[in-house]
C-alpha cells in the first residue's frame, strides 16, 4: 500500500513539474497584415516552437505600424521579436535583444511599376502614386529613401494593409507603382521592376535579456533545424522562408540608420 501511495506521489511530482517547467513567451511581430491575419500566418510558428521546446508561445499583432513603432520604443514587454533587420538592431542596442536566427533569404525591396510608367525610370514617377505598407517599414524607409529630393517625389501612399495589397491597387489603376519585398515581386512579372534595394539580413529572431538562456539555445536549434522537418514545411511556406541561418549581431550593423527621419528616432547612447 504504502508502495502505491509512493510511487502515485512520484507520478503526481512528475506531472507538476513537468507543467511547472513549461513556461509562457510572447513573439513580437511586425504588422505586415491586419490583426487577425496576423494570428494566422505566425499562429503556426508559435505551435511549431512550442511543440519543439515545451513551452508555450503566443504572437503579439500589433494594429499597424503607428502602435508597433510606438510600443518597440516604449520596450513593451515581448521575450521575442520576429522583424526585419532595423528594428533588430534598434532593440539590439537599446534594450539588449540577442539576434538567435534569421531567414536564409536575405531582405530587398522591389519598385514595382504599370508597364507603361516604366520608360523614364524613377523620374516618371513624379508626382505619381506609390504605394506601401506604412512608415517605418523597412519598405518605406527604403521607398523613401528612393526620391530624397522633397520637390520630386511621387505621391507617397501608405495605407496598403499587406504587402501584397499594394500589388492588387496597381493592378486596380489606384496606384501607379508599389513597393513590395522581392519575394513578392517574383510573383508578378507581368509589373516592371523600377529599381532593387540593397539586401539586409533577413527577417531575424531575437530575444529580451530576460529570457533564460536555455529557453534561448531551445528557440534557436529549433529554428535551426526547421528546414530538417518534413512537417513543418507549411509552417516555413507560410512565412515566405527556406529555413533559417544562425544570426550574428556584427550582420546588424548600421541596419537602423533607415529610422534616423522618423518621429521618435534617436540614437543610441
């Protein structure tokens, strides 16, 4: 009996620990669609990690843009980030962020154009309407910094609610070009591209100096080592990534300096 009540104690011991281990993160990430659409897309990695580490994961969709670059300056709580290169290294020497992992595909930007505003390059674009997903985007820094002359710029518009959208308000005569990131651009040869940006890393996990390093080491191998997992390919199809590479901090450097003219910017001590 008492054999039984022992080994019941052990059983009980084991399942409250093993809950006990198993802790709650949050993911930052970048409002590149609406809310809802949000939880969808990144839902799938949050499950993915999850089931590789034990621990539970949830995504934090901000409302657009305007909220993000609000709270990233405010250091609102997220123990995960998943975003492009400036904001990784804004929280990176701000606020600690160590870089774990990024997309084996670096980031670029493609000025896509309606054929027939092509001939004259970047100068038939004045005063034309370009669309993107708002400021600070890295799209939109790079957009911006495109037509650095505040006398000849085309008609900056904003209010795409994906990437992919500003594609469709070409196609629907609302805009005379968009920019999208390049992984989006190959899907539409029948628009011109205009001109290419400069490559940064690509899209990167990163942690706060709060998570524990285990936690961290956890997130990271199994990131690593996604691409080796037959089930997780929708996962990886649905981010618009081949896998991830390891991240290292000095690939960051400079990456930010595309926030330097938006309100609230200010460099790092």
């Amino acid at each position: 009996m008492n054999r039984t009540r022992a080994g019941l104690s052990l059983l009980l011991w084991l399942s409250v620990a093993g809950t006990a281990a198993a802790d709650d993160f949050r993911i930052s990430v970048e409002p590149s669609y609406p809310p809802d659409q949000l939880q969808e897309v990144y839902k799938p990695l949050a499950d993915y990690l999850g089931k590789a580490t034990g621990h539970r994961f949830t995504i934090v969709a901000p409302r657009n843009y305007h909220f993000y670059w609000r709270d990233l300056r405010n250091n609102d709580p997220a123990d995960f980030a998943f975003s492009e290169a400036h904001f990784t290294e804004y929280r990176m020497r701000r606020f600690d962020y160590v870089p774990l992992a990024r997309k084996t595909e670096p980031t670029s930007y493609v000025l896509l154009v309606d054929p027939q505003y092509a001939d004259r390059g970047l100068n038939g674009l004045v005063g034309r309407r370009v669309v993107s997903m708002p400021a600070p985007s890295l799209g939109f820094a790079l957009l911006a910094e495109s037509f650095k002359n505040p006398v000849s710029q085309p008609e900056f518009r904003s209010e795409a609610s994906s990437w992919r959208d500003g594609v469709e308000m070409v196609f629907s005569a609302d805009a005379e070009g968009a920019m999208v990131p390049e992984h989006i651009a190959r899907q539409y040869p029948n628009l011109v591209e205009l001109s290419r940006t400069r490559e940064f890393p690509g899209t990167t996990m990163a942690a706060a100096p709060s998570v524990p390093e285990e936690v961290r080491n956890a997130v990271r191998d199994a990131l690593l080592t996604m691409h080796e997992d037959e089930s997780a390919y929708d996962v990886l199809a649905e981010i618009g990534a081949s896998g991830f590479l390891p991240a290292n901090a000095a690939d960051y450097d400079g990456a930010e300096n595309v926030l330097k003219g938006f309100f609230g910017y200010q460099r790092a001590d």
